[in-house]
C-alpha cells in the first residue's frame, strides 16, 4: 500500500490490521485439480530449460538458443493454437 494511502487511513476512524499472512495462507491451498496444473506447469518450465540448455552452445545469441530448444517444446506442449503467447518470441516460431 502506498505510504500516502496508509496515512489517509490511519487519520480515519478506521482501524488497519495485518492479514497478509492469513491472506497468503488462504491462497496457498490449492485443488487436486490445480495441484495437477502447477505440476503441469512446472514441467513445462523444468523441460524447456533443459531444451535451452542441450541447444546452447558458445558464440549462438539467445535467440537463436530459444528458437532451437524453447520453442518447438512449448508448440509440443501447449500446441500450435497457442503459438502467438509463446514466451519464446518469434524466434520460437515456425
């Protein structure tokens, strides 16, 4: 919160208490379901560094690191429909 927010809230009558913990708790519980996801995701991550790591090589520049290992892996994993939210830029795209 911004310092000018808070001190506009605490001349008030209203009274501020501390809920990041019990908020970030709240949030941190998750679904079977969304469990599924997040592993889902971390793979996606895990494998895609491992695709940049075996298509690095001294002298190439990122892009041309990205395009070889990043993005033909998220195209295997998220599909072609997804091509265009690629975090792997142009590069990445066939």
């Amino acid at each position: 919160m911004p310092v000018r927010d808070y001190r506009e809230l605490a001349q008030g009558s209203l009274e501020l208490v501390e809920f990041d913990m019990q908020f970030d708790m709240a949030r941190a519980v998750k679904s079977e379901e969304e469990l599924v996801e997040v592993r889902d995701a971390m793979d996606i991550i895990l494998d895609g560094f491992w695709a940049l790591v075996a298509a690095y090589s001294p002298g190439k520049n990122r892009s041309a690191d990205y395009g070889a290992g990043g993005g033909a892996l998220f195209r295997s994993r998220c599909g072609p429909a997804h091509d265009e939210h690629s975090p792997f830029g142009a590069a990445g795209r066939s």
